[in-house]
C-alpha cells in the first residue's frame, strides 16, 4: 500500500476491534514519515468491517442503562463510549480516504491525527472494562452510528457539518456531567479517561469547524447558512440542549451556528 486511500481503505476493512486500533496507528506513522503518496484514488467501502460481537441493535432495542453509581452501570457506559470510540476510528479515516484528495496536506494532516486519537480513546476504555471484569463485545451496542457516514458520502462538507460539529459536538455538551457521574461513584480512573477525551474532543470539533470555514470560503458561501441547511437536510436526529457553549465556543462552533435550530 502505497497511497494514502489504499491504507485507508485497509483500516476500514480490518474487522477485529484490536487490530483496527493498531492499523490506525500505523497509518498515522506511515503519513507522518512521508510514507504514503497523497492520493484517494481507490473506493471506500460503503460499510467498514466490524467484528461479530458486540452485538448491534436499532435504537429502541438497546437496554436502558441504570442511573446511579452501581459497577455495572458504569461498565454499560463505559462500553457504549468504547463503542463510539471505535467507530469513530472509522468515521476518521474514512475522512481522509474519501475526501482527503480533495483537501492540502494540513486536512490529512488533521484527521489522520483525529483517527489517531479514536484508537487510543478506544484502548484506554477497553482496558479500563477489562479492569472492571468486562471487555468490549460483552453488551449490545448502537447500531445507527454509521448512519452519519452513509448520509454524508458524497459530499465532504456535509460529513464536517454532520460528524465532528453535531455528533462529536455533542459529546462536548454530555461528557462533563458524566465525568462528575464517575467521580461521584468513586471510580475516579475512569473518570480521568473521560475527561482526557473530552479535552481530545474539543481539538476535533475545532478541526472539523476550521475546514468547513474554510471550505465554505472557496466556495463562496456563507458557513452558518450552509452548515444550518446541511444539518436540517443530512441529519435524522435533532439538536438537543442543553449545550455546553463554552467548549463549543473554544472549538470555534459557537452559538449562531447552532441556537437558531436547537429543539
């Protein structure tokens, strides 16, 4: 693999979660010691591959996790975020290999370093369920995260306005209160993973605003009307408050972009 969309497209049909995380790793190495031609010439698979477990289930099938403090209430949090984490390695590299031709170097630059970060995110929480007497897999998981990806594929500005700026956003907006939900429980190792995350996910939505910005910019149009349309016509969900507009705002996404159409 010579290009930069050939090792993409080889990330993406790794299916055991571990050896995803590792080959995302590698791919990052490899671009970053000039290994790689940039060039996405090659087709990214409409579904990346994914392992048998854990087992996917449509939104209103998912069990309803408990509230409070209990360990095993914690551990079905832990592996729902572990589960975001992974697909995000994919939502990631499937950025780059299927619009990162259509971008300079700095954009590949940005989210091969992204995707890097899903797959440590997705290690930090796999170890800490296997610390807890669980591994990911053991639970269901969301089936409907990759239906972002599927309704933005054709259009790159579409996949920044919808991925890092709604759904990673919105980890922005929930993730603090879960950190104080771990520290409450005592389990304050978990708690530190969380909010290591929470300070990655604030770079990613700043990448993910800074390129729609300026994409917006060579093509002349206006970045809040664009990114509002974008939303209301490729997004099946809602904007949901309340948001955390003080780490939206450090990632550059702030309120007139997003006030307007909150439900």
């Amino acid at each position: 693999m010579r290009t930069l969309g050939e090792a993409a497209r080889a990330v993406l049909l790794t299916a055991d979660p571990h050896d995803k995380r590792r080959a995302a790793r590698h791919l990052a190495r490899r671009w970053r010691r000039g290994e790689l031609e940039h060039r996405c010439d090659v087709p990214m698979p409409d579904q990346p591959a994914w392992p048998a477990k854990p087992e996917l289930l449509a939104p209103g099938q998912m069990p309803r996790r408990r509230k409070g403090g209990s360990e095993r209430g914690r551990i079905a949090m832990i592996h729902a975020l572990a589960h975001i984490e992974f697909v995000a390695i994919d939502l990631a590299v499937d950025l780059v290999g299927r619009f990162g031709g259509e971008f300079p170097r700095r954009f590949v630059d940005d989210w091969i370093g992204v995707a890097a970060d899903e797959a440590m995110h997705f290690a930090l929480l796999d170890r800490r369920l296997r610390q807890l007497g669980s591994f990911y897999g053991e639970l269901p998981a969301h089936a409907g995260l990759w239906e972002a990806a599927q309704a933005t594929s054709d259009d790159a500005l579409a996949r920044l306005a919808i991925v890092p700026m709604v759904l990673e956003a919105r980890g922005l907006d929930v993730t603090p209160a879960t950190v104080e939900r771990f520290r409450n429980a005592g389990d304050e190792a978990s708690a530190k993973i969380l909010s290591r995350i929470f300070n990655d996910e604030i770079r990613h939505v700043t990448a993910g605003t800074v390129w729609f910005n300026q994409k917006c910019d060579e093509m002349g149009f206006n970045a809040v009307e664009t990114w509002q349309s974008l939303v209301k016509s490729r997004f099946r969900g809602s904007l949901k408050p309340p948001f955390n507009d003080s780490a939206r705002r450090d990632a550059g996404l702030t309120q007139e972009f997003y006030a307007v159409i909150a439900s």
